[in-house]
C-alpha cells in the first residue's frame, strides 16, 4: 500500500474503532478525556509505522494494544499504581503477589457494556445536556467536531468548546467510569437515548464524505439500544428507541443503488427490506405499548416507521395515521424537523399544495437556515406541482448546502430533471 493508502485506511479503521479504544482505556484510567488522549497516542503510533510496516491483520486490535499499554505505562509512572493494581486484583479475586506480574492479562479481559459505561460517564449530570450529547458523539461516534456541528445545525466553535469543557468538567468532578443506578440511571437516560440515536442517525444518513451510509455507526447504536433494552426492561422509550432503530436498519440493503447513490423511501424496492429486523421492531413496539407511561417521542416515530414496514407497497402506506402521528409527536417533542416531516406527511395525505403551505411556514425558522432537507422537500413538491424553474432552484439550494457527496449529486439529478 502507498503511504496515502495506508493512511485511507488508518483513517477508516479510527472511525471504526475509536469508540471502542477510547471505552477499553477509560475503564483504565477512570477518565474519558486522558483515555481519548491516549487512543490518539496510539493513532499517532499508527501513523508512524504502519506506512513501512504495514497495516496489521487485526488493526483495531493492534490500535487498542498500544493505547493499554500507553494507560499501564502512565499507572506505573503515578503514586495510585499500587492501589489500581490492588483494586483490579480485588475485583478479580487475584492474589496480590501475581497481579503485577499478569497485568497485561487482566486489562485485555474486556467487559461488555465498556461502550454502554462510556455513554453513561459522558452523560453525567455535571454536564449540560448539550456538552453530553456532543462529548458522546465524540468519543462513542468518532464524529469531528464539524459533523457534530452540523448533526445540531450549531457553530463548529460552539462545539469544540463545548467539547473541551465538558472533559474538563468531568476530570475536575473526578466522574466514576460506571453505569449509573436507581433514580440516577433513571434521571439521565433521556440524554442517553438522545446521543445514541444521534448516533444512529449519523451511520444512517452521514452528514458528510463519499458515503450515503456508515453501517458501524449504526451498529453500534443498535448495539447501545440493545443494551439498555436489558437494563431497563420496564421503561417503553428504551423499547421505543430500539424499535425505531430497528425497523429503519431494515431498510439499509434498499437505501442504497448499484453505484451507492441514495435511493429514497417510496423508490425502495421493499422486497429488500430484512423482515427479521422489521419483526424484531414491531416486537419492541409492543412490548412499548404494554408498559404504562405516555409515549414519549422515541415510541412515536417507531409507530411511524411501523406504518412504513407494514405497508408491502409504497402506495399501502397510511399517510394520514403518519400525519396523525407526527401531530401528537409535535406537541410531545416539539421542534422544526418533526415539523418539517409531519409537512411531508400531510402532502401525502391530502395532496402537494397543503404540504407546500406547511413548509412555507417554516421558511424563516431560524435553526433550519442551513437545513439541506428543507429546500430539497420544498423542491420535491414545486415538482409534484409542476412549477418546475422553482423546483430547481430549491433542489440547487438543497445541493450546496448538503456536505454528502452522494447526497449531493443526488438533489443535482433532481435539479436537471426539472
């Protein structure tokens, strides 16, 4: 491989693996920002050798080694050293004599839930819930800053302050690397549900870079999902938000074309979609409804990406339960995106025109100034209308305001068919 090559590939097995490095040392060092650091150490070791040595058959094992060993390194050179070694023997039931001598053993035995401990330090209640949303995405996503940025329609300085401060925060609180319990775990899960699908969302529909989808990132979603399914059984928005994660991982193999450009929900070829995961969805949807507790957001659109699944075609769907729902939705959760959806449901319910005049309400929003989806929506119904030279103009504006390069020469398509 060329040196660019190598470094193509540094770069992908970083995004892939970063939030596992990062969780693996913190459960180390007991600190989310020194175990950033060190998996950054361990980045720049890559950089350095791999280009003559070669990328290693297992490179995110390779990166996770370096960086275990960088934390063991820094232990042994502090006065806790002893008391770390004592307290991982303890948990062990090691004798303490031995446990020196198979430190290296003990810290490759990974713990499960490392990245689930990760979401739930980041989400700790000395943050605010922005810096907890953007620390998480950083560290469990491995999202820039500016991805981030653009993921909360916010300044990119905005965040990498908030970034910045939030590690800080947690080093000066000395924040416990752990699952939190009781009415603790209860208090800060809301923020929890909203960083992973979050994260969902960028492996969903990246906001940036050559590819329409980022599988991992969506995986690991699922995967935090997942586990907050088992910790909290009893509460419908874990269930709601693993439904709705689901049954939109269905749609994955459809969403792309040949070439990887984007293939739109009612263009999908629906014999594509993995019914193992939509009935897996549609599982979690009613172990929702059958808690007690008001929907809450997360149930809501799983009810809504339920009417997808159940529609066999495009023109099955139920458009006005869709609109019915993103109604309710829009008082649980009010925002201009769920209003700017419930605008596309209503045009498909009762027709382009009622549609064009909600979106049109939302023209001078100012969080959706620079919101790809809304001129590209806009567009979509001046062309449904007919008013072509407009539609083109939206289509255009959609086109340079998107930062996916797939997504970008998709709206172009779309702007020349006018």
């Amino acid at each position: 491989m060329t040196v660019t090559e190598t470094h193509g590939a540094i770069d992908a097995v970083w995004r892939i693996e970063s939030a596992r490095i990062i969780a693996g040392v913190a459960r180390i060092v007991r600190d989310v920002g020194l175990a950033e650091e060190l998996a950054q150490d361990a980045l720049v070791a890559a950089l350095e050798q791999w280009p003559e040595s070669g990328v290693p058959n297992n490179p995110g094992a390779w990166l996770m080694a370096i960086a275990k060993r960088r934390a063991i390194d820094l232990i042994r050179r502090k006065e806790t050293y002893q008391r770390k070694l004592a307290e991982m023997g303890h948990e062990l039931e090691i004798d303490g004599d031995s446990v020196e001598d198979d430190v290296e053993a003990i810290l490759e035995d990974t713990i499960e839930d490392d990245l689930l401990r990760l979401v739930f330090t980041a989400c700790h209640p000395v943050l605010t819930t922005d810096a907890r949303v953007s620390l998480t995405l950083r560290l469990l996503g491995g999202l820039k800053t500016d991805e981030i940025a653009r993921a909360f329609l916010a300044p990119e300085a905005t965040i990498a302050q908030r970034i910045v401060r939030a590690k800080r925060n947690l080093a000066k609180a000395e924040v416990e690397f752990e699952v939190p319990t009781g009415q603790d775990l209860i208090d800060r899960l809301s923020s929890v549900l909203e960083v992973i699908y979050l994260i969902y969302n960028e492996g969903y529909s990246a906001t940036a870079g050559d590819d329409w989808m980022r599988p991992s990132l969506c995986n690991e979603a699922l995967r935090l999902g997942r586990l907050l399914a088992e910790l909290m059984p009893a509460e419908p928005e874990v269930h709601g938000l693993v439904a709705l994660m689901e049954i939109q991982a269905s749609r994955a193999n459809a969403r792309v074309g040949p070439q990887g450009e984007p293939v739109l929900l009612l263009d999908q070829d629906r014999r594509r979609w993995d019914r193992l995961l939509i009935r897996r969805g549609l599982e979690s949807i009613d172990r929702a409804w059958n808690l007690e507790g008001t929907p809450g957001p997360y149930l809501l659109q799983a009810a809504i990406a339920a009417c997808h699944a159940r529609a066999a075609e495009a023109d099955d769907t139920d458009w006005a339960r869709i609109a019915g729902l993103y109604a309710v939705l829009a008082q649980v959760a009010p925002s201009p995106v769920v209003e700017l959806n419930r605008a596309v449901a209503i045009s498909m319910a009762f027709g382009p025109e009622r549609g064009l005049t909600a979106v049109d309400a939302l023209a001078d929003e100012p969080s959706l100034k620079d919101y790809h989806l809304l001129p590209s929506v806009r567009g979509d119904l001046l062309f449904k209308l007919g008013r072509l030279d407009e539609a083109r103009t939206e289509f255009e504006k959609a086109a340079g305001l998107t930062r996916n390069e797939r997504e970008r020469t998709f709206l172009l398509d779309r702007a020349a068919a006018c």
